[in-house]
C-alpha cells in the first residue's frame, strides 16, 4: 500500500512472484506427477493444472470486483487481517492426532 510508483509495485510483484512460484515450482511439479499412478499422469497433472488456472482467473475476477468497489486499502486491509485469522483459527484449534475420529 505504500509503494505508489508503478516500477516499484512492478519489481515488488516480481520479487515476490519469485520467492513463491519460481522457487517452489519444481517440487509441485513432481509431487503432482507422482501423486497420480503412471497411465493417468498426464490426464491428472493436466486437470490439475487447468483446475489451478482457472482458480486463478476467478480469484483475479473477484480480486478486481472487491477493489473496484472496496478501494485498495481497504481489500488490503480486510485480507491482512481475514488472513491472519484464518492463520490464529487453525493454530490454535484442537490438536486432533491421526487417524483419530472426529465426532
């Protein structure tokens, strides 16, 4: 929210961009094609793909709607804080141990 230069926000995406995606890309892949048996890899890599763009395209349409109408400091502000607690709900919630049931 401070940056107001478009380079600047430009090189913040790119960086950041960088430290998520880029780096981590190589290990999604092969967890994905071996998260399939053989003879569906490429089926299963393929939707799996096609489902995380699409995620993509929605999230960027309600993204654009919330700020459109909301202002960029205030959709900031509403994830920066929905987020961290979302982050607290599940840190803090009950410790359940594997395989135990959840009734």
């Amino acid at each position: 929210m401070l940056i107001q230069a478009q380079l600047w926000s430009a090189v913040m995406y790119f960086l950041l961009w960088m430290a998520t995606n880029s780096f981590w890309s190589d290990s999604a892949f092969t967890y994905a094609a071996e998260s399939f048996p053989t003879k569906l890899r490429g089926l299963g890599v393929s939707l799996a793909d096609a489902s995380q763009v699409g995620g993509y395209g929605f999230g960027a349409a309600v993204w654009t709607g919330l700020i459109h109408h909301l202002g960029h400091d205030a959709v900031w502000s509403i994830i920066a804080v929905g987020f961290s607690f979302g982050a607290r709900v599940i840190y803090f919630g009950k410790d359940y141990a594997p395989r135990k049931s959840l009734t």
